[in-house]
C-alpha cells in the first residue's frame, strides 16, 4: 500500500514572516541566524515568499568600492544597496496549500509553477513547506 504523507506532517511551523518594507540585508541575516532558505511575507496579508536563492541570483558583485552592478547591467552606487526592501526580492506569485493537502500535490504545484517553497494555510498562515521537506519525506519511505 502507497503511503500517503498531509503536508502538515512535514512542514516546518510556525513559518518565519518578514514585512516588505523591511531592509534585504535584515532577511537574509534572519534565514543564515535560523538556517533556512525561505521567508514569508506577510504585513496584514500573505505577499509572498522570499527564497535565499532569488536573492542571490540577483544579489550584485562588487565592481568597485563606490558601486555595485547588477546582472541586468544597472549601476548603483553602494550607498543606495541598505534601500532594497525585501518586497524588491520576493516572488509575487501567491501560492499556498492547505495542511490537510497530501504531500505530493503540494509537490505537484511546486513542479507546475517552478517554486521551492508553498506557503501552507488553514484560514491563516500555519507553516511553511519546502522542497527539502518533500525530499524528506521520500527518503523516509525507504527506511
């Protein structure tokens, strides 16, 4: 018989929220303090997630002391990098899954919408569940 795993049996809670107005550098200190790769975004309502990964893909590289350049080519003076907000980074894209969902089709929406990371609800924000823990979950099969 094929065992069937709730998304609320693997996902991490309570998830960690970070406001978009709040400073990129204080989010990405926050997932390194706590060892994850993704935050929610939250103010009075769910605006997104945040993942370690989007941050680095865009993150710049030094070109000199006084300014930064971007993939996209931009140049911004260093002095300007402490005003990227965290709503500058996170994916708009609001997917959830209820906790009472079963595990593979949270990581169906995951495969169909290319995302990492589903915010798992029950009228309210409950928890967080991620590829890591899908990968979790398959690998305790085996045991």
């Amino acid at each position: 018989m094929r065992q069937r795993f709730k998304v609320k049996e693997w996902m991490s809670t309570p998830a960690l929220t970070v406001k978009a107005s709040q400073p990129i550098s204080f989010a990405l200190y926050l997932m390194q303090n706590k060892g994850i790769s993704h935050l929610i975004v939250k103010n009075d309502e769910l605006l997104g997630v945040l993942s370690v990964k989007e941050v680095i893909g865009v993150l710049p590289f030094l070109r000199t002391k006084k300014e930064t350049v971007f993939e996209s080519g931009v140049i911004v003076p260093r002095e300007f990098l402490h005003l990227l907000t965290v709503g500058d980074f996170t994916t708009k894209q609001i997917l959830t899954v209820n906790e009472e969902e079963e595990l593979a089709q949270a990581a169906k929406l995951m495969l169909v919408h290319k995302v990492s990371a589903l915010p798992v609800v029950n009228r309210e924000l409950v928890g967080i569940v991620t590829k890591t823990d899908i990968v979790r979950a398959s690998s305790s099969l085996s045991e």
